[in-house]
C-alpha cells in the first residue's frame, strides 16, 4: 500500500529511496524515535535527540519524579520540591544533634544510669506524643485541608522548638523527663500537621489523577536526602560529641536555614482552589479595582505565618440557633437570603453566620462567602472613605450597608448585602473563571451542619 494515504510524507535528505512513515517521543522529554520504511518494504528504528549522559538523566527523573513530569504534576512543583528537599537536609541535621543531647540525657555513657530508668523515660516521651498526635487531630483536622501552607510552616516551626527542647534538656536533670515529654507531644504534632499537609499538597500538584505516583516519588526524595543527611551526620557527630558551643552553633545555622527553606516552599506554591483567605483577598481587590486577581497573584498575598486579618469572623456551616432567635426572625432571614440554598445572619457586627441547606453545593458556598466578605469590606472601610471601583454596579447600596453598620441595623445590612452581592456576583465568578480559579471545589472550611426548610415559601425576589 502507499504510505501517502496517512499524511505528508518526510523524505530523508540522506537517502531519497527511505521515507519517514512515523515519528514518536517520549513524554516531553528529548527521548525520540523515527520509523524509516525503506524501499524493500522493511521499518527501520532509528533514536534521535540522544544527548550525552541522557540515559543517566533519563534514570534519575524516572526514579525520583512523577511519571510524565512535567506535564503530569502543578507548575509550581519544582520549585516546592527543591525548597523541601533543603528543610528536609536541615531538620535531619538538627535531628542528630537532638538524637545525640537526648540520649546523653537517658544515660548514655553514664555508668549510674540504669536501662530501666532510660526506657521509662523513652516510653513516656513516645506515650505523651501519641495523646497529643490524637488530640490535634481531633482539634486542628479540617483547618489543615484549608490553610494547608499555614500549617505545614506551623509544623515546621514546632518541629525546630522541639529540637531546641531536646538540646537544652540534658542541662535540667531533674526535669530531663518532662521535657522530653513536652518535645514529644511538639513532634506528634509536627506528624500529624506536616503529614497532613503534605497529603494536601500532593493532591494539588498530581494533575493527572497520580496522587500515588507523586507521593511515592516525593518519598523517594526524601529517603535520598536523609541518606545524604545520614552521610553527614556521620561527620558531625564526632566533631560535636563534647563541644556545646559547635552544637548550638551548627543549630542555630541549620535551624535559620530550615525556616528560610520552608518559607520559600510555601509561598512557592500556587493553589487554585478558594480558601477563606484567598477569597478575602479576591473580593477586597475586585470591589476595589473591579479586577480578579489570578491564582498566582492572589497566592503571592496569602498569609503563611499569621491568619488573615479581617474586619468580621466568617463561620460556614452554622446551626440555624446562631443566627434565628425568634420566629419572626426566621421569616426575615428567608425573605432576605432568596438564593434560599443558604440564611446568612449577624448576630453582631463582628459575626457572620451563614446556615447551609442540605442541598447547598460548593457554589453556594462560594456565593454565601462572597456576601459575607461584601460585609466585611464594608465594616472594614465604614470609617474612612468607601473605596468601591465605578466598574461595580449599585454603588448606592454600599453607602447604605455603611449606614446600617453604624447603626447596628444588623437584618437590614444582610438584606441590602444580598441585593448588592446578587447583581455583583455573576460578574466576579466569570472573572474567577477567567483567571483559572477552580470553583468545582472549595477549601472553605464548611462545618457540618446542614439545614432544611421550605424553598417554595421563599419570596420571589431575583436571586443569584
């Protein structure tokens, strides 16, 4: 048969009687492969784009990074991985010096020391940790999908003062226990955060459904650097052995190193889903600029050490006993909320309750949120001058919810907000849309409560 039949034919310039009938590569990278059908009717495989070395390039990244990297992981991923894996080297240095201060602490080397004291001691510290990994976990577990960054530097800080804890212990014989017990509970806690977050990193940077892979590969990394870490430790331990001040020195430097590491690892990260803070920044920018900010911007303005500073507590997910007190006031907050897959409430003008209906989905999550923030830009700028973009419509409504605030007309103010939020919104969603934001799911820290009531007896009111 022809071979014209398929497409345009290459011919190659070395031999006119050879014609190019495929050609193929691997992923991005410059592995190719070219299919040459000779006159005879024989296919020849020929590999082109071979550099030297290529082979030993080409094991490593199948080793140590995802199948189908770069394509198959986020774009931020090389960037993080290198930072990680630079706080990985860090910790595992300091880790020994730990290691070393606490087992001179049990004994080691002590010839009054008993083995029996030593394992109390060490099933003390294990046993304080596991009741405090189980209790941060109960306390802390929805917060670390939402500020995933937030607690990931978090776990990293605890980690260095427990080190620091384990250092100074030895100098406090009478309370070497209770102090490593101490610095137990900070490491469960640097476990539970740190395993946590990075499950929710891994699931932001696998784009191709290979969570696994990336996991697998990201453990890989880290198995090499504490190798590497090993290797050192190894050097240092002796030179350290009876030298304080070299051992708090060496801390103090890697310890330095660590924070810096981590700092960059998290602001490197772009995440496109909307977290309460992330969204509070969108929505600030937009009333003001009439501008979305993209993920990488709204990102790069994301707190990674302290929470977001706001005007007003945002809670999501709310029983309908923290914002209805009175009948009247439940027929009030329908006729008001005429989305009516969500009641928003202020019990205060510091608070603001949104109840979710059981049929709520993550775009009323969404919706709820960008009211409640319409809220809180307005009581956030009630005493200076209102600065909402001309781009923005009803501004006439901003002027009155500034009026409301001040008077503590709490109802009117959710009233004119839901009016004023419905005609902005369809305009700040096609925005987020546009600039790449996922709206599919969100980190917005819904609780668990979900209500039901009648949405036919809800007012006819536009809703959005």
């Amino acid at each position: 048969s022809n071979m014209a039949d398929v497409g345009p034919v290459k011919v190659a310039l070395s031999d006119m009687g050879e014609k190019i009938v495929c050609e193929e590569h691997y992923g991005s990278d410059s592995l190719k492969q070219r299919y040459t059908r000779l006159d005879n009717g024989t296919l020849v495989k020929q590999a082109t784009g071979g550099q030297r070395f290529s082979s030993v390039i080409q094991f490593f990244r199948s080793v140590f990074l995802p199948q189908g990297y770069p394509e198959s992981v986020s774009s931020d991923y090389l960037s993080y991985q290198i930072w990680d894996t630079v706080q990985a080297f860090c910790s595992s240095i300091t880790g020994t010096l730990a290691t070393q201060a606490v087992l001179k602490g049990v004994g080691v080397g002590d010839e009054t020391a008993t083995a029996a004291g030593a394992t109390i001691t060490w099933i003390l510290r294990d046993g304080t940790g596991m009741l405090g990994r189980i209790l941060f976990a109960w306390i802390q577990g929805t917060s670390l999908d939402c500020d995933a960054k937030r607690w990931r530097l978090f776990a990293d800080i605890v980690n260095d003062f427990s080190i620091f804890l384990e250092l100074v212990a030895p100098a406090f014989p009478l309370f070497f226990t209770g102090i490593v017990c101490v610095a137990g509970v900070g490491k469960a806690i640097v476990g539970v955060s740190g395993g946590a977050t990075r499950a929710a990193l891994t699931m932001h940077q696998a784009r191709r459904d290979n969570m696994a892979d990336v996991s697998a590969k990201d453990g890989s990394q880290e198995t090499l650097v504490n190798l590497m870490a090993l290797l050192a430790g190894l050097v240092v331990t002796p030179m350290v052995a009876d030298n304080a001040m070299l051992t708090w020195f060496l801390f103090f430097v890697f310890t330095c190193l660590h924070l810096f590491a981590n700092y960059n690892a998290v602001t490197c990260v772009v995440m496109e889903t909307l977290n309460q803070a992330r969204l509070h920044i969108l929505v600030s920018h937009y009333l003001s600029t009439g501008v979305v900010l993209g993920p990488a911007q709204g990102n790069a303005q994301e707190p990674v050490v302290f929470g977001q500073k706001k005007s007003t507590k945002i809670k999501l997910g709310s029983p309908l006993s923290s914002i209805i007190h009175r009948a009247p006031d439940l027929d009030r907050a329908i006729h008001i909320n005429s989305m009516g897959r969500y009641l928003l409430g202020m019990p205060t003008l510091t608070d603001i309750n949104i109840v979710l209906h059981q049929e709520s989905s993550h775009m009323d999550y969404i919706k709820s949120c960008f009211q409640a923030e319409v809220i809180d830009y307005v009581i956030e700028h009630r005493f200076s001058e209102l600065q909402v973009h001309p781009s923005i419509p009803n501004f006439k409504a901003f002027q009155s919810m500034v009026d409301q605030a001040n008077s503590k007309a709490l109802w009117d103010l959710a009233g004119t907000s839901h009016d004023a939020a419905a005609q902005i919104f369809p305009s700040f969603h096609a925005g987020l849309e546009a600039a790449g934001w996922t709206t599919g799911r969100t980190q917005l820290g819904a609780d668990e409560w979900r209500a039901t009531w009648n949405l036919h007896e809800i007012s006819d009111k536009k809703s959005f």
